[in-house]
C-alpha cells in the first residue's frame, strides 16, 4: 500500500506518520492490489481535518472526511468511516442479482 501524507498548517512529525501507517494496513486486507491512499491533514484554530482517498487496483474509489480535536481520535474515526464503506460495498457485490422476468 501507497501512502501518500499532506500536512497542512501544522508541521509533520514521524510518529503520527507512522500512526496513519498503522491504521490504514488495518483497510488493506479489503481491497485489491494496487491501493494507494492520499490522506491530507489540515489544522485550522484548534480543529483537525482529516481527509483520506483512497484507489484500489479495480477501480473501487473511497473517500472519508472528519473533523476534531483530537488528531488521534480523528483518525481513528475516519479509518472507522472507510471501513465500514468498504465492508458495505463489499457486502453488496456478494448478494446474488435479482433475475429479470423474461418478456418476449
């Protein structure tokens, strides 16, 4: 997995790259080979942003958003949002397809 990390107005330190690192090797093991993930962080007063795309080898295209204080927690919460997309959309490709009536 491709990690790409933009940090905005605030400055980057190794230790919560290598958190984010963590967190998204947790989406891996969901998707198909090649994933490339682009997560930017904004800091605006005292409020975080988190924002991850993510572009699996299919095509498959996920996108989360949060906001908080707490940068760990936003994190935390914005892996959550993206599991849960892709747990639900892998759910529904593996639901049989309702047949057509057939009409003459």
């Amino acid at each position: 997995m491709q990690i790409n990390i933009t940090f905005r107005h605030t400055e980057p330190t190794p230790p919560l790259k290598a958190y984010i690192g963590e967190k998204l090797q947790k989406v891996r093991k969901y998707l198909q080979e090649p994933v490339e993930a682009h997560v930017v962080i904004s800091t605006e007063k005292f409020r975080h942003t988190i924002e991850v795309n993510i572009v699996a080898g299919n095509g498959t295209t996920i996108h989360g958003i949060e906001n908080m204080e707490d940068i760990h927690a936003a994190v935390d919460s914005v892996v959550d949002k993206i599991e849960r997309q892709i747990k639900k959309q892998l759910d529904k490709s593996k639901r049989p397809k309702r047949r057509q009536p057939w009409s003459p």
